[in-house]
C-alpha cells in the first residue's frame, strides 16, 4: 500500500494542469458574469450582481437561441442516432474482416476538422452551382435553399453535424455490439425471437449502457455545436441558426460584451448538464421501458 | 514496486533538470520578425508580399483572415495589451475604435521625421484625415475601397437597355434580365459585412441616414424604410440564397453568369477578364452606382502600440511596401492612394474597371465614423434581414433596431 500512496504524488501535475485550464477560466467566467464589462472600457466595470442574468433571461434573443439550439440538436440527434444504429447493426451482420475494412471507411469523415469540413460543405451546399444543387437539377428535383432558407438553414447544419459525427455513433454502437453475450442473442434466437422484435426486446435492452454514453457525450456536443455553425451561415440567415453558443460568441469575441457573454456562458453550462443527464436517461428509457413490460407481459403469459 | 516508483521518480527529475539546463543556454541571434494580422485579397497580398521584401533581415509573418475576423481578432488581441501583432490592417472605421481606446501606435513623429525621404505628401492630406483621431495620425493608408456596379454590358446591348442611372431603372432592368437560369440581380445579405454594405448603398441610394447629428438613429425614417422596401422588392430577381451571400459567392455569381449585374468591391473588377476563372471575360463593365452612395473603405496598416519590436523599423517597412513604384504595381488590383499613382492617365487604358471606379469613387460614402459602428451594423443587420425575408414588416424591423441602437449607444454614453 506504501507504493500506492506514493503514487498519488505523480497525480499532482495533471491535476495542478486541470485546475489551470479548466477550473481556473469556469471561476473566472463565473466571477465576470456578475459584473458589467465592456472589455475596451476596463475601467468602467461595474458589478452588478445577478443583472446580466436578468437581462438574458428577459431577453428574446436568449430564448430564440435556446429554441433554435433545441430543435438543431433534437434533429440531429435522431439522426445519427437512427443512422448510427442501423450501420452498427449492419456492421454487426458482417463477417469481422469485412467489418473492420467498413469500419475504417465509415469513421474517415469523424477525423475532418469540423472547420474544414464545413468549409467544403459550404461549397457543396451553396445554391445554384453547389454539388448538392447541380445534382438535384441533374435528377429534375426543384433546387433547396440549403443555407438561405431560416428552415432549411436549420436542416443543413443538422445535416452537416450528423455527417461527421454518425461515424463516432456508429463506433461506439458497434464495439457495444460486440461486447453483446452472444449466448443471450442465441437463446432468444432458439425461443422465436427475430428481426424487429430480437432489437427491441433483446439487443437495445442489452445495449442500455452504450447507448446511455453515446446520447449523452452528444447531447453535450450538441448543445456547445459552433464550427459548422460558424463556417456554414454565421448564425444566419437572419438569426436562424444562432443557438446559445454562437450568441455567446457574438457577445463576447464581437460586442466585447464580456460580462454578458460570460454569464450566457454560464447559462448555457447550466442547460447542457441538465440536458445530459435528464435527457439522455429519459431517452434511453424510452427506448426499452416499453421493451422491458413487453417481455415481463410475455413471460408471465403460461 | 518501490524499486520502480523510486526509477519512475529518479527519471522524472532527470528529466525536469535537463529541460532547466536546455532553456538556460542562449538562443542564437535571431533575425526580427514582424507579425502582421490582415484581411485577404489580391491587394493586401501584394502589399504584405512588399513587406517581406522591404528591408533584408526583416522577417514579415503574416496572418491572413476575412474582414470581419480580422477585426475580431485585432480587437481581442488589443484589447489585452498583447503583442501577438505588430501591424494589424485597419480600416477608416475600426481605426476610431482602436485610436479612442489607446491602442494603436500616433505617427506623427515618425511621419515628420521620414516625410521627404518616403514622398509622404504625395498621400492626400483629405485620405490621411480618416487616419488621424484627436489630429493625431494613427495609420498609413495603402488603397481606397469602394463598391461598383457590375453589370454584363452584352446583354444589356441585347435587350436594348441602358446601365441604370437610378433605382427605378435599376429594377426595370433586374426585371428585364431575369430568367430561370440567370438571376436579375445579385443581393449579399450574409451577417454582417456584406449585408452591411447592401444597406448602406439602399439607404444613401434614397436618401436616408443612419444617425443624426446627435448619434440619434434616423436609419427608420420614412427614406429608410422606402429604401428597405425596395430591397425587398428587389429580392425577387435575387439568386437562390442571397441571405447567405457574400463577396465570394457573389463574385462567382458574376463570374459565371449566374447573375446580370449587383453591386461588388473594386477589387473584384479584374478577375472578371480572368479566362481561368471568369465565363464573362470582356462582357461585363462597370458604372457608378445607381444612387450613389454606396460604400467607401480606406484600408490601411497601423503599428500596435503594444508591439516589443522597433517601431521605426516597422513604419519603414510600411512606407517601402507602399512606395510610388509598388503603389502602381498594385494599381490593378486596388485603388493606389498616393497622387502620383492614382492621378496617371496610362491606369485607365490598362484597367477597364477604371473609368466606373473613378465615377463611383466621387459618389461614394464612407460608413459614419463611430466607434461603435460594427454592433450597429449587426443590429440593424439582423432586423433588415427579417423584413426583406419576409418575417416581419419593415417599418417595424427599422423601429426595433432604432430602440436596439439607441440602448446600445445609451449605455456607451453617446447621449447626455
């Protein structure tokens, strides 16, 4: 036990580390949120309590930004968790070489740079003459105002998200598969079970903790969404697409509005860790509650 | 264990002392490097290509971005005392936020001490007065900006019309032009900057302002919203996804004819004759703005006051980039700023862009000169947009943002 304890001397740097760049800057976040601080007038801070709070939550904009980021993420969710799902357990189905190779392939747009991915998603998305808007032209489909249109402005980011995080989804669904007891997957096999109802009643139920984590790191990844947002409208048209993140940036890094900014920031901390560990939980109970009395049902029928 | 705990411990300090002893030795004589932060185009390429070369032994680092994230990034890094940079671009508007606040390096002494060995009179004391704040000098102007109007001449000969001259024939022909392939007009109404720039040109265009002499909004008079109502008007021979446009989608809409005419900067006159890139080579030309008014920006670089490096050696470097000789180099790719240059004949018969350019550069106005100015323009901005997207009526949008504007000024103290 002697070495274990000394040990625990080699924590101190990284912990010494997380504190400076993690504790250190949410402190100061928290503690300039309370003040009135136009960062090219320093000296005109003020404090002002719970005033930048205030204002916030009276403030449409606020609750515009929310809206839009709930509907963004919702949408994006289902979509990657729907897709990721559905290549996992095709993946899943394949024999492992086969899988591995699929794999690899499939995870390729999860290492972009979400800058650089946006960048040519934008050209991709552009009307008129981008790749998406020539190719609906070539099938006779009328041409979508991908990144003009406050809806469909709001689909093109949901949609440029889901593209280069569905791989992640996937990954962590398929090494959740993997670790599945293949003898549960065979019995229930034996007793009848099959496609759709070996999913619901048997896999998903079995999945719970997988699922648990993939919903939850991107329900956090969703509501702190910025680079495709940034690079694809900039928050528009209009503020279509601006969620509680990109209003941050605008506050803080273009109205120098530090204080304002810092308190939305704070907000928005408030939001996400309430949305990830109330949302994921309720999600995955959705999915397999209905799944859990369906089988009590069934094996309590004589 | 122990014995691989005391190995583990042993190697870490070993460690630790040698970076202490790696630091500790002196680094060789390095040269000087000047870090520069500014926005991207032909031009300032050019200019900072010029400062590379300006002085041997001088190293010039630069750091290329849009407008509107140059200026983001200059204000953040000013704004905390930092010598990340030691010029920064400005223009003749953010160049007031950056002077009131202290952090831009005055010129003045430099500027008399190095004024006959540069030529430096040969920079029109009416351009150098955008630069000055409190009759102090706080930047070196490289090229006046302003925005023509572009159109494609052939097909204008072909449907027998004549470039517009006012807003009324400006939408007759829009709507004489447009079609299912092309689009009558191009309109940029991405936040911030290029839509800044659209409603600037409506508002001077119908004779609107955006304040009064007390700073007081005057953008939702009855000329305002007459003028945002003919934006939206126009909107219907608009390309597909205007509210996302800006100059570069824009200028691609020109390039290859996907719109007949719009309104886009000087700079991007010359790659309209560009066979690589342009299918309009020879068809397009250029005029003044129907209405005048559209926007006039100086560009230029300052030395931030900040900077640990000589500041005469980076104004020199400043003054050689923009000397009479590479001024005219770079006279096709922006409007030159020195008298010498951009009084020469011999420029309008090598540009074609020229003749417009000098029509629409008398007519031009620049943004009003507030230091605040770059919210302003995201507040009203964003309410523009959803009047002429169809979201909410105009007059009410120009009143919202009027309230928006005058808290905001409020607040910074504009009104007693």
């Amino acid at each position: 036990m002697h070495w274990q304890s000394a040990l625990r001397r080699f924590l101190i740097p990284s912990l010494l580390l997380l504190a400076l760049v993690k504790l250190y800057p949410l402190g100061l976040s928290v503690y300039l949120s309370f003040f009135d601080y136009y960062l090219p007038e320093p000296e005109r801070r003020a404090f002002i309590g719970f005033g930048n709070y205030g204002a916030l939550l009276s403030d449409g904009r606020f609750w515009a930004s929310f809206a839009n980021t709930l509907i963004i993420a919702a949408a994006a969710l289902a979509l990657e968790f729907a897709v990721g799902l559905a290549v996992a357990l095709g993946l899943y189905r394949l024999p492992v070489g086969a899988a591995r190779v699929l794999t690899v392939l499939i995870f390729l747009p999860n290492i972009v740079t979400p800058v650089v991915a946006g960048l040519f998603l934008r050209w991709m998305f552009a009307s008129q003459w981008g790749l998406i808007a020539m190719s609906f032209a070539l099938l006779g489909i009328p041409p979508v105002d991908w990144l003009g249109n406050p809806a469909w402005a709001k689909v093109t980011i949901a949609l440029a998200d889901s593209w280069q995080q569905i791989p992640f989804v996937v990954l962590v669904l398929y090494a959740g598969l993997q670790a599945l007891d293949r003898d549960t997957i065979e019995a229930a096999v034996i007793d009848g079970a099959s496609g759709w109802k070996l999913l619901w009643y048997v896999i998903l139920p079995a999945l719970r903790p997988v699922i648990l984590f993939v919903l939850t790191i991107r329900i956090m990844d969703l509501f702190r969404l910025f680079d495709a947002i940034y690079v694809l409208t900039g928050g528009g048209p209009g503020t279509a697409t601006e969620t509680l993140t990109f209003y941050t940036y605008r506050l803080a890094f273009q109205f120098l509005e530090i204080g304002k900014g810092s308190a939305l920031g704070v907000l928005t901390m408030l939001v996400i860790t309430m949305a990830s560990s109330s949302g994921s939980t309720g999600l995955a109970t959705c999915i397999w509650k209905p799944a859990f009395k369906a089988r009590i049902r069934s094996s309590a029928r004589p | 264990m122990a014995h691989r705990v005391k190995l583990a411990t042993s190697a870490i300090r070993a460690t630790a002392l040698a970076g202490l002893v790696w630091m500790s030795v002196p680094a060789a004589e390095a040269q000087v490097v000047l870090k520069v932060l500014s926005n991207r185009y032909p031009a300032t390429e050019f200019y900072v290509k010029a400062m590379e070369e300006a002085i041997p032994g001088v190293k010039v680092e630069v750091t290329f971005m849009p407008v509107d994230k140059v200026l983001e990034q200059s204000r953040l890094a000013l704004s905390q005392g930092s010598d990340a940079y030691d010029i920064v671009y400005v223009n003749d508007g953010i160049q007031q936020l950056y002077a009131k606040n202290g952090w831009l390096e005055p010129l003045d002494p430099l500027w008399a001490k190095y004024r006959a060995e540069y030529k430096l009179d040969d920079f029109p004391e009416a351009l150098l007065e955008k630069y000055r704040h409190q009759q102090r000098l706080y930047a070196i102007p490289f090229n006046a900006n302003t925005m023509l109007f572009f159109y494609r001449a052939d097909l204008f000969k072909e449907k027998g019309l004549q470039p517009p001259r006012t807003f009324d024939e400006y939408m007759k022909a829009a709507q004489a032009l447009n079609t299912s392939s092309m689009a009558g007009t191009a309109i940029s109404l991405k936040p911030v900057d290029a839509a800044q720039n659209e409603v600037h040109w409506y508002l001077n265009a119908f004779g609107a302002q955006w304040f009064d002499d007390g700073w007081k909004p005057a953008f939702h008079s009855a000329a305002g919203v007459r003028a945002i109502e003919a934006m939206k008007a126009m909107t219907k021979y608009a390309p597909q996804g205007f509210t996302s446009h800006a100059n570069d989608e824009t200028t691609v809409n020109l390039q290859q004819g996907l719109v007949a005419m719009g309104i886009m900067w000087n700079t991007r006159a010359k790659p309209m004759d560009d066979p690589t890139k342009s299918k309009v080579v020879g068809k397009m030309d250029w005029i003044a703005p129907p209405g005048g008014g559209t926007k006039m920006a100086l560009d230029g670089y300052a030395i931030s006051r900040f900077t640990k490096k000589d500041k005469d050696l980076a104004f020199r470097v400043l003054l050689i980039a923009s000397d009479e000789h590479r001024m005219r180099q770079a006279a096709a790719l922006a409007v030159p700023v020195r008298k010498s240059v951009l009084g020469d004949p011999e420029l309008a018969k090598q540009n074609r862009f020229y003749p417009g350019l000098l029509a629409a550069l008398n007519v031009a106005k620049p943004l009003p000169p507030l230091p605040e100015f770059s919210q302003v323009g995201e507040i009203v901005t964003r309410h523009v947009t959803e009047a002429v997207t169809g979201k909410v009526e105009v007059k009410p949008a120009l009143d919202a943002a009027a309230k928006e504007v005058e808290a905001l000024l409020a607040k910074r103290g504009y009104y007693k």
